[in-house]
C-alpha cells in the first residue's frame, strides 16, 4: 500500500480520535422482544444525509431554521427528517438527534446530552502533482500560503495528500505548522505537450497520462470511502490539480498535423492542398485513432464514479486550477494551437465537473484565488446537515433523486440533488461492506 493510500485511511481514524465524531450511521430503534418471542433479524439502514446552505435574498446565511421549515423528498416522496445539525461560524449546535435506541422495559436513565466538538469543520487538501507542470509550483506553494492564511482557522481539522513525487500524506490535524511543511514539499511533476506527444500510446490514448490519472482517482476514492464514516459534518475536499485529458493532442500524437509533426514536416506547402483530403481520409482510418475513439467517455465514467463517491460521503469537492487564467502554450513546446486550446477546454471541464455535480464550485481560468478561498470559508463555516432513512427499501433502485422545499419559501438553497448506492459486492468477492 503506498504512502498516499495509508494516509488516507489514517485521515477518518484521526477524525474519529481526534474530532470525537461518530463512526457509525444511526439506526433505526425496534420494539424490545421478550424471551417468549422469536429472534427478529434488522437489518441496519444508515442515514442519509445532505448538507444545505440557505441564504437569503442579500447572501446572508440564515441560521434559526427548524425541523419544520424542510421537507425532504427522495424521487418524489417526502422523507422523514430524523436527525438535524447546524454550523454557524464553524461551531456546531445538534438541533435533533437521530432517536437512540429503546432501554430495556422498566429501565430509567437520565436524558443523554450529546457533546460537540468546538468545530464542525473538516478539510483533505488534495494536491496532485502529477497533474501540475513543473513551471507551476511557485504558483501552487503561493496557493496554499494564501489557504494556511484566509481559509484555515483556529479549531480546524485539515489534512493534506498528494498524488505523486511529493510525497505528502499528512493525517487530520489542527496545526497549521504542519499545513507549512507540507507547503515546502509540493513540487510539480506533470507532463509536458512534447512529453506526451512524444510518449508511447495504447488503447484508449497515452499511457503514462492514463496511469498518472488512476492514480490520482484511486487516491480520492480510498480518502472518500473513509470519509463516508465521519457523519453530521460537512466535508471540504479542495481539489488542486490542472485537470485530465485521457486523448490530448490526437493529430500531433499520430503524425496527421500539428506543428513538429511527420505529416507537416515530410510535406511541403505546394503539395499541402491537395493532400488534405488523404490526410482526412488517413485519420478516419487509423487504427490508433479508432482505439482512442472512446476515451472521452471512459474519463467521464471515471469521474461520475468519484462524484458519486463524494456525494455518498457528504464530501463537496472545491476544484481549483493553480494555472490561473490560461493564455497560450508554452514557448518551448510545440504544439499545435488549435490542438492546445481543445487540452485546456477538456482539463478545465473536467474540474468543473468534479465540483458542480457535488455542490462545490471551480475556479478555473482566473486568477482571483482569494475570493474564491473566502467563499468556500463562507460554505464551509455556515450550514445545516440533514438526515432521513430512505423509505425506498428497492436496493435495485440506484440512482436516487433528492429535492428539498422550504414551506416558509426560504431562497437561494444549495444542497445536492442526488445520491447513488454503492453497487453490490461481487460474487466471491472479499471485500467488507
């Protein structure tokens, strides 16, 4: 198991010792049997729960909502809302209590107060670096100071993992000394245009840039299996990577155009015209190119599994690209623009995706990285967390859809709209649940 992986299964142990969370989902109370009664096997059902932001019509954040002023429907049908936390200002307050479960017959106890911790706030810092150029890491380390600075406070728990050569596994922590150590060592290690271009390809397009990306997804999807486990937070997973192209610059790669490339070097520009039609004909053909026809759609697939992941998780992805405001190619590389400007649209798609489709927003293509920091410490800080039991029990019924209705007609609401079940476990397959 490699050192990124072990600290993320370190990150929620952390939570759960160091943050006092609850490790497991709430169940549902049955009636106490008596001796004379068969055994009832229950089957354990955990909470699904949503994080909402509600503000009004000036932005503020409205924190005196109850129980009563939701109503959460899952695909049309309204849920009972069984458990009810708020955070304002980073400090939590339990406003319902999933219900414990029943004493035995004829046992008194005394009412049960449930402790807070003194914040509700839990941020992973991802920093893959195997999707940042090298040229960018001044800009990366100023990204962070500026987190450690505006976005980090005093009571915070963060932690911080990298992808790749940086080597950055640093479990929950409320020391912001540690978040400077970390700072020193975040170093870019993506490819270069000519790197890739000039790199072996196999089916489904470069090889290396496709290793490099399940590295980075399988590296989120262990932290967010963990997180799954810490309940009634909110968690902030940043996202700090130049974003994934499984099929950048085709025709350079394959010799049908682009500055540097066979086709355009071994043609002069007499014969150019009328070569054009061959030239296409050549592209439609190529076996290559037919093997990478779907690549696109394997990175989607990809990426619709760790927002799935997130959402299961309560986690919002913040996407954040540390190239800022993007101009034109390198000097040094030769790339075609053309073929350049359809990379930089695919890679910042692809953070966009990984935030909106978990509530969390991306900052891409822009260099105002403080206001973007204010807002996710905004998000972070003041919101409500919502749970239900699913009254679905169809397991075969994956894909649910969330709607929620404020009868007071409260607006400007920000929750996520659905959530997927986890397939079941294959045949023969040892996995734990």
């Amino acid at each position: 198991m490699s050192p990124n992986v072990r600290g993320c299964y370190a990150l929620v142990l952390s939570a759960a010792l160091v943050g006092g969370l609850s490790a497991q989902a709430p169940v549902r109370p049955g009636p106490a049997t008596s001796p004379q009664d068969p055994p009832t096997f229950r089957v354990q059902i955990d909470a699904v729960t949503m994080d909402v932001i509600v503000r009004d019509d000036q932005g503020r954040f409205i924190a005196d909502l109850k129980k009563d002023d939701f109503e959460v429907y899952e695909d049309g049908v309204k849920q009972e809302i069984a458990s009810m936390t708020m955070s304002h200002g980073g400090r939590v307050t339990n406003l319902l209590e999933a219900p414990p479960p029943a004493p035995p017959e004829g046992v008194i106890l005394p009412p049960m107060r449930r402790m807070n911790p003194t914040s509700g706030r839990i941020f992973l810092f991802f920093v893959d670096d195997l999707h940042m150029q090298f040229q960018s890491t001044p800009r990366v380390r100023d990204l962070f100071q500026r987190i450690s600075r505006t976005l980090i406070h005093e009571g915070d728990l963060f932690a911080v993992v990298s992808s790749g050569p940086s080597s950055i596994a640093l479990d929950l922590t409320y020391d912001k000394r540690r978040m400077d150590e970390a700072i020193k060592k975040m170093t870019g290690a993506g490819m270069k245009p000519s790197e890739i271009i000039e790199g072996p390809s196999g089916r489904g397009g470069p090889s290396e840039l496709r290793y490099r990306a399940h590295t980075a997804f399988a590296t989120m999807s262990e932290a967010l299996t963990n997180l799954e486990k810490v309940h009634d937070r909110r968690k902030a997973l940043v996202w700090v990577s130049e974003g994934y192209d499984f099929n950048p610059f085709q025709n350079s790669r394959l010799g049908f155009g682009g500055p540097g490339s066979p086709f355009l070097q071994n043609e002069g520009a007499r014969l150019q015209n009328q070569d054009n039609e061959m030239n296409r004909g050549d592209q439609l053909n190529d076996p290559q190119r037919q093997s990478e026809t779907f690549s696109d759609a394997e990175l989607a697939t990809e990426l619709g599994e760790i927002t799935r992941a997130a959402n299961r998780a309560n986690a919002t992805i913040y996407a954040i690209d540390p190239r800022g405001l993007v101009a034109g190619g390198d000097i040094g590389e030769e790339v075609d623009p053309r073929e350049w400007s359809e990379h930089i649209r695919k890679t910042q798609d692809t953070m966009r995706v990984l935030a909106e489709e978990t509530g969390g927003i991306a900052v891409v293509n822009q260099n105002d990285f403080d206001k973007a920091l204010k807002r996710i410490d905004a998000e972070s800080s003041d919101y409500y967390v919502l749970g239900y039991y699913s009254s679905n029990p169809d397991p075969t019924v994956r894909r649910r859809r969330i709607e929620l209705r404020t009868p007071k007609q409260r607006s400007n609401l920000t929750y996520r709209t659905e959530y997927v079940l986890k397939p079941p476990p294959r045949p023969g397959s040892t996995a734990k649940p």
